[in-house]
C-alpha cells in the first residue's frame, strides 16, 4: 500500500537529477548517530556481559534499530507533503489509541515504575515517540485550516488544546513528565510562530508554569527530585545517587577524557548508562572537547532544521514549514532537557538524547523525522507542493542541483 502511494511521485531519492538531498542535514545526523553507535557499543559493554554474556549484545540492538531507522528515513523522503497533511487527523487518532493501549495491562510494559512500552516478542514500542510527531504533524495542519482563527481570536488559539491537554494527561498517566513538557513546548512554539499575539501566548506561559507547579507539588517523588538535584550531595547514596554518579563522570573527563572504553561510571556506578545518561559516559571518555563537538552537533542540526522550516515558509508551504519548526523544537527539547538532567541543571527525568540514546523507538522515529525533513527542504527547493507551481517528474530532468 505505501509503495502504491508513493510510486508514481518524484522524490529526493528518485529524480531527473538523481540523489538531491539536503547533504549538510544530512552529514549532520549522520555523525550523531556513528557517534551514538560508539558510545553506546562503550557505555552497554559492562551491562550487556553481566546480562546476556556478550558485551556487544546492546551494539548488535542498535545496529539492527539503525537499519531499521534508515527503511524509516526512506520510506518517509518518498511519501509527498501533501500527503502527511491529509493524515493528519488518523495520526492524531492513532496517537491517541496507542497511547491509551500502553495504559492496558496486559498490553502495557512496565520497567521502573512506568508504562510507557508496548511490548513485542523482540522489541518494545514506546507510544510517546510516536504521539508527539503525530501532533506536531496534526497541529500544523490546524496551522495552516485556522490560520486567521489562530491569529485574530481567542477560540482559534484555545482549540488546540482540546486535543493536547487530554494527550498531556495520558502520557502523565504512564507517567511521561519528560515527554509532556516536551510535546506541550514544541506545541507552544507552533502556535507562536503561527502568529498567536504577544499577550495570548504570554498567557499560555503563566499557565503552563502553574501547571508544572502544581504537577510537581501532586506527586511528592518529583517534588523529592526537584529538590534532590538542586544539592545532590545530600542524598548521596539516594535519590541523589544517578546525579552525583554523573558528576563524577564529567569530573573525571576533564578536558580530553580518559579514553574511548575506559569509563570507570559504566561499570555498574551509572544506572542507565547506555540511554539516559550516554551524554555522561561521553563527557567522561572524550572530556570537555568531545562533549562541546558533540553539542556542536546537536545545534547544527536543530538550527538546519530550523531554517528548512524557514525556506519552506518563503515557497509558501505552509504546512511544511510549521512541520519543520515543530520537529526542530521536538528535537532541541529532548536535547536541552537530557544534557541539562546530565549536567545537573535540570531534575533527574528518563528522556533520551536524540540519535544517541540506546532505544529502539527514539532512534526510529528520528531517522523518520530525519526523511520528512529533507523531504520539505527538498520541495521547498524544488517549488513541489506550492500554491503557485504544480510540476511532474520529467520537469527536474534537465534542472542544475542548486544546493543551500
């Protein structure tokens, strides 16, 4: 079925002109995720031969989670804009199915006290991946459908979060904390960027803040977090013990790190050293300069994101952009939020870092987003999809490659 929808349109891929992507946004993810590859084949060493017997079992994992993401990356390049804007609403319904289906027992998967895996024979699906670029691809729809509603009343900018409050609090049923404040953040700035008023979105802030507060202070372990991590050293052996385990792995990097493979936090000091605290093994193996490199990176490919988003909005596909801007913000999010967690800037949340992290479902759903992101820069380039322009394949037969 997906390559009956596919086929007899042009692609990045598939063109007159041969392979036309986006290389710099393209380089970029590429080396986020050989360097994901590496820290996690060193972080999951120690665990996986204490597990499984084979201190490469978690690499062979992601590799097969790899190939799988670049099917992912593919299939997504060759199905045309237009077409994720007509699904929207399905996506949004099926957001919502999955994630009332993790909520199920029997259905759900519980590891540490949250449900947020669907359970398979050989791999786990974590529904919150998949329903926060479901509503970004929704919600610029909506974008684009209520454009003057957005702008000019108060009804415009309310109705959106008809749909996102009530998927807020399924995902803090699992509970997600993490993945709510990141999917109500990349929704906030869509509807800022497109074009709700100074005052309203202002609002929106004051509200979201006493949201959070008052979120914190109904379940007494993130009121614990909260004020464990502001003085870790208190608890050390407690609720203070994943972050002062951290800190002594960037301690120990200092400037150029102890090596590559000889983390000592790995072995078994560091919970979760191989997914939501990769970023601190790296710190501790490559040091200060490997960890800056590594957030150069991250900010390349955010702020290319970005301005896809932006060249996309000067063709006037609208939706697209608002896409693009949302998958940007998914993205800088998740970032910000786990190297704050590892630093100690922020309170402990089980988010992973995007391309890097171990997990199936994360690394998936970004190489996804990955292909949808090349796919707009490439018909925001090429004026496929435009209001003014309706072209077929044989029109890029004899068209120069002009690259950004």
């Amino acid at each position: 079925m997906i390559f009956g929808i596919i086929k007899p349109y042009p692609s990045p891929l598939i063109s007159g002109r041969g392979i036309d992507l986006d290389f710099a946004m393209l380089a970029g993810c590429l080396a986020l995720l050989g360097l994901g590859l590496v820290m996690i084949t060193s972080a999951s060493s120690e665990v996986a031969a204490a597990q499984s017997g084979n201190p490469l079992y978690h690499m062979f994992r992601h590799l097969v989670y790899v190939a799988i993401g670049v099917v992912a990356c593919v299939v997504t390049m060759m199905v045309p804009i237009a077409t994720w804007q007509k699904m929207g609403f399905a996506m949004l319904v099926c957001a919502f199915g999955l994630l009332v289906l993790v909520l199920v027992p029997g259905i759900g998967r519980e590891v540490n006290g949250s449900m947020r895996w669907i359970g398979f024979s050989f791999f786990n699906v974590q529904p919150s991946e998949i329903a926060k670029v479901f509503v970004v691809i929704y919600l610029a729809g909506y974008l684009v459908r209520r454009q003057t509603e957005v702008r000019e009343s108060w009804m415009g900018f309310f109705k959106p979060f008809i749909v996102l409050l009530p998927m807020a609090g399924l995902l803090l049923m699992e509970p997600d904390f993490g993945a709510t404040v990141v999917m109500m953040g990349a929704a906030a700035a869509m509807l800022f960027l497109g074009g709700v008023g100074l005052f309203r979105f202002s609002l929106m802030v004051v509200l979201a803040v006493a949201a959070v507060f008052v979120l914190v202070q109904a379940q007494p372990y993130r009121m614990a977090r909260l004020i464990t991590f502001t003085d870790p050293w208190s608890d050390q052996f407690g609720s203070g013990y994943q972050l002062t385990q951290a800190l002594i792995a960037f301690g120990r990097g200092e400037w150029f790190g102890v090596g590559l493979g000889n983390s000592v936090q790995k072995q078994f000091y560091l919970p979760e050293a191989h997914t939501d605290f990769v970023f601190s093994v790296l710190a501790e193996e490559l040091g200060v300069v490997g960890s800056l490199v590594t957030v150069a990176l991250f900010v390349f490919v955010t702020v290319r994101a970005l301005y896809i988003g932006l060249w996309a909005e000067k063709a006037k596909q609208y939706f697209a952009a608002y896409t693009a801007f949302g998958l940007a913000f998914l993205w800088i999010g998740q970032f910000l939020i786990n190297i704050g967690v590892n630093v100690g800037l922020l309170p402990t949340k089980g988010l992973t870092l995007p391309f890097l992290s171990y997990g199936g479902s994360s690394l998936v759903i970004c190489c996804a987003c990955v292909g949808l992101l090349l796919r707009i820069e490439w018909e925001s380039r090429t004026h496929l999809g435009s209001e003014e322009h309706e072209f077929k394949e044989s029109d890029f037969a004899e068209e120069p490659h002009h690259g950004r």
